[in-house]
C-alpha cells in the first residue's frame, strides 16, 4: 500500500532545479536525456504550470483547504495537460512515435493521475507550490518509478521570463540554461520558425532570435554558482552529463546519453526533420547540424564573428574570420548592410509588390525593423569594445 504521507514529507524538502531555453537550444533534447534518470522527478517536457494557475477556474476559487478542490483542480489540470499523459495526442513533439520501432507512446492513466494527486495532497493546502510537487509525484508514481530514489526535482519552465515565478515558490532553486552557438542558434530560430510559425515572417522575428541568444542568458548569470549554462553541442559528451549529474546532486547514470520520455526513445521534434537513422550517435550529429556557415555567408558571418567574439570565447566557440579587434572600423561599417535576412525587404518584388498592393505600411514597418536591427548590433558592438559585458 502506497504510504503518499511519507513520500510527501521526503518530497516537500527535496531541491528544485529549473530548465530554461534561450531559442531552439536543445531544452528538450536534454530534458530527454534525464527522462530515465532513477534520482530525478521529471515530467513529459516543458510544464507551463504557472500559465495553468492563473487561468484555472477552480484555483482562482479560493477555499484552499477544500476537499473537493483537489479533485476538481487535478481534473482541470488533466483536461489542459491531456496530450503530456497520453502522448499519441502530441503530434507536434512526435511523442506519438516513440520507442525503437517508432509505434509507442505514453499512456499514463487518468484515473490513477488523479488519485494520487488526491492522496497526495491529503491534509494539505491546495496552493501553487503544493499542487505542482503533487502532480511530479504523481507522474512517478503513475509510471510505477520508485520514488524512494528521487533527490532532485527537474522542471522545464522553458522561457527566462517564467522563472520569477516559480523562484517566489523555491527560492533555493538551481537554473540551467541550454545554449547553442548563437550564430547557430539564429539560423536554426529563424529557419525552423518560419516553417511552421506565421509570426516568424515579421521582419521583427530575427532580431528577436538574436537577442534571446544573447541577452536572455545574460539576465540568469545572477544567480551565480546556481546558475549551469549547458550547450547543446556537450549533450553527447559523457563527462559533460557526469558533470551535470553531480551538480545536480545526483549519480551519474548511462541512461543520460540517450534521448527517452517515459523510458522510451525519442526521436526527436516536427522541427528536427530527424533522418532514419538507427544509430544513436549519428542521429543525434544529423540533426543537431542546421549549416549556419553557409547559410549566413560571409559578410554576416564577419560581423557576428566580430560582436559576439566575447560570448564566442566565453562558451568555447570557434570564433573564425571577423574576430580580430583590428577589423574594429570595417564591422562598424558591414553592420549597416542588410543581413541574409533583410536583403529581400530591399528587392524589386518586395517594394513593388507592397505598393501595387498599397501597403506602404508593410514596406515602412520592415525598415523600421532592419534599424532596430542595426541599432542592436552596434549595441552588441560597443558591448565588445567598451564593456565588460559578455
């Protein structure tokens, strides 16, 4: 018989650790990857729990120590979380196509969820912080994890702007950030975006990407030696994982090396165009590579080897042609060309068909756009030479 008072007085003191992304840097592919591990509470993939509070008819009720608060509450949260537990629904992530021969999925049951959140939070007030410990508890359970293991909870808040949030409820709490090689992390943002977002097409949108690369991360270096910055390019480096693991206050397990949800192996998001590849390690280099030398050309690469040359270094990255200081007055001039992605907002059929169409707003919102842009760079520039920001 399951004893859900003591695994909720061990479970109330366990430490906290949240995952952050700055862009498409890997978040999930690493969440997959501590999916298995026997000491980690985890769940199937980003948890936007805070979202969920504030909009839940029952939370905003009041009456926290009502009994039957806690059902409906555990049902809402079902209903709006119904594609995390039963993952054939979760068709974007491809969860429906888990497992070696691709044919398997979640299947957590509802019923079960439910009862153990109930149990769970028996004698308990029904707040934010309680409510979210009982449904990682209860994703163990329902999967039949031993519980008795767990020294560390794992929750993917996903965006930097979540994590005030979740700090007022664990203030003690770690952060990891995943991280990419921002020119990657830019080309990857904007070409996967715009296949499938049509948003991504505001001339606002790569901007936007750049700026998550670099100055989201720099807003959590606050939180000092509680604060992990992981690179997507280290998820297949077992003495990086060991690291982690030991960081987190965990054991290092082999399971870390492979990408799984609930124990079964992923093969990755829609945005991945993962090949159909057997081996592990080839599938993860295959789509991992997204060509951002080539697809920035030169002049861009130039530019950002030069303003980004202190991030570049401080995260171990290749830094290439552009980089030395003595290039200092050609990138100030190269930062006023338009960029691989702002050179069609300059050609005929962008003017031409915006005015036959009379939408001289769409042409004047583009190059208000490509000057913020400018205005960024030269941000990121003096940021290199006159401070000591990275």
């Amino acid at each position: 018989m399951t004893d859900y008072a003591a695994i909720w007085k061990k479970a109330e003191t366990l430490p906290w650790c949240i995952l952050v992304c700055t862009g498409r840097t890997g978040a999930d592919a690493f969440q997959s990857q501590l999916d298995s591990h026997p000491e980690i509470f985890g769940f199937n993939g980003p948890l936007f729990f805070y979202d969920f509070w504030k909009r839940s008819e029952c939370a905003q009720h009041g009456g926290t120590t009502l009994e039957s608060l806690k059902a409906d509450i555990a049902d809402e949260f079902i209903g709006s979380h119904i594609h995390r537990l039963k993952s054939r629904y979760d068709l974007i992530e491809r969860k429906n196509e888990l497992g070696e021969n691709r044919d398997q999925s979640i299947d957590i049951d509802t019923t079960v969820f439910k009862r153990h959140i109930v149990k769970l939070l028996d004698g308990q007030p029904v707040t934010c912080r309680n409510f979210l410990i009982s449904i990682y508890l209860a994703y163990a359970l329902s999967l039949d994890q031993d519980v008795s293991k767990k020294k560390v909870f794992f929750h993917h808040v996903h965006h930097v702007r979540k994590v005030d949030a979740f700090m007022e409820d664990f203030p003690a709490s770690k952060v990891i950030s995943m991280t990419r090689d921002p020119r990657a992390a830019y080309v990857s943002g904007v070409d996967n975006w715009r296949r499938f977002n049509p948003a991504a097409e505001n001339p606002n949108f790569p901007k936007y990407i750049l700026w998550r690369a670099i100055d989201e991360f720099n807003s959590l270096m606050k939180y000092g030696d509680r604060f992990y910055a992981m690179r997507l390019e280290d998820l297949s480096n077992e003495n990086v994982l060991n690291s982690v693991c030991k960081w987190l206050g965990v054991g290092f397990d082999p399971c870390v090396m492979k990408s799984t949800w609930a124990g079964m192996r992923w093969w990755g998001d829609k945005l991945s165009n993962a090949p159909d590849i057997t081996d592990e390690k080839e599938f993860v280099k295959q789509i991992r590579k997204n060509k951002w030398k080539q697809r920035l050309g030169f002049l861009d690469n130039f530019v950002f080897n030069n303003i980004l040359f202190k991030r570049l270094n401080h995260l171990s990255y290749e830094v290439g042609r552009g980089g030395n200081s003595a290039f200092f007055p050609i990138v100030f001039l190269l930062i006023l060309l338009p960029t691989v992605y702002e050179r069609k907002l300059f050609s005929f059929s962008f003017i031409f068909g915006s005015l036959y169409k009379g939408n001289i707003r769409r042409i004047v919102a583009a190059y208000y756009h490509v000057l913020r842009r400018i205005f960024y760079s030269y941000k990121l520039f003096f940021r290199r030479y006159f401070k000591h920001e990275i």
